[in-house]
C-alpha cells in the first residue's frame, strides 16, 4: 500500500504511478544460503509463513514505473541462482530461456 502510494514526476511533466511487483519477494537467508525457502511477499497473499526469533531474512521490496507489476520471462536476465540440491524440475526449466538454459548447462559441465 505504502509503495503503491507514491508517484514518479518526469522531468517532461508526466506523472507515473508506481506499481509494487507481487511476483518478487523477501526471503529467509540461511548458513551458506542466501535463498533460504521462506518466501516474504510485499502484497497479503493470505500465506501463513511466519518469521521465528533467530532466523535472518532478506527484506526486499520491488517496484516499478509503467508495467504491470509483474515480472515475466523475456528480454534479458541479471539475475541467475543455481539451485543447491538438485537439478531444475522440468517446470522450473520451462521458465528459462535459451541463454539461461546454456549457462546452466556450462554451470553442470564445469562445476
């Protein structure tokens, strides 16, 4: 609520509204592990995940300036995590492209 309150003022005198990205969120962080499994969303989701005392969490909150408050797969990718335990499911390699699909083929190869 608090994100989707504020504006973007351009200096051309547009005023964009800022949307928050629901499909981003926090994440609990853990020994060696920066994606730690608990997800924090930055919009009610009705979850039921819950902080404990002692555990470390990533607070991260994303926004944006004329999209859909969405983010989908296309264009480029800054961001690449290889999962620790096992190979990607196929679900999850559907969702990579090509480029994503050749880096983490080169990732298996070498390391």
């Amino acid at each position: 609520e608090v994100m989707e309150a504020a504006e973007v003022h351009r200096p051309d005198g547009r005023v964009l509204p800022v949307k928050v990205i629901k499909n981003l969120t926090g994440h609990s962080i853990g020994p060696y592990k920066i994606h730690d499994g608990k997800s924090l969303p930055a919009v009610n989701t009705g979850g039921q995940v819950r902080m404990l005392a002692g555990e470390l969490w990533a607070v991260e909150t994303f926004g944006s300036v004329g999209g859909v408050g969405y983010v989908a797969n296309g264009g480029n990718c800054s961001h690449f995590m290889r999962p620790s335990s096992a190979a990607p499911n196929s679900m999850q390699r559907s969702a990579l492209s090509s480029k994503a699909l050749s880096l983490l083929e080169l990732i298996d190869n070498r390391f």
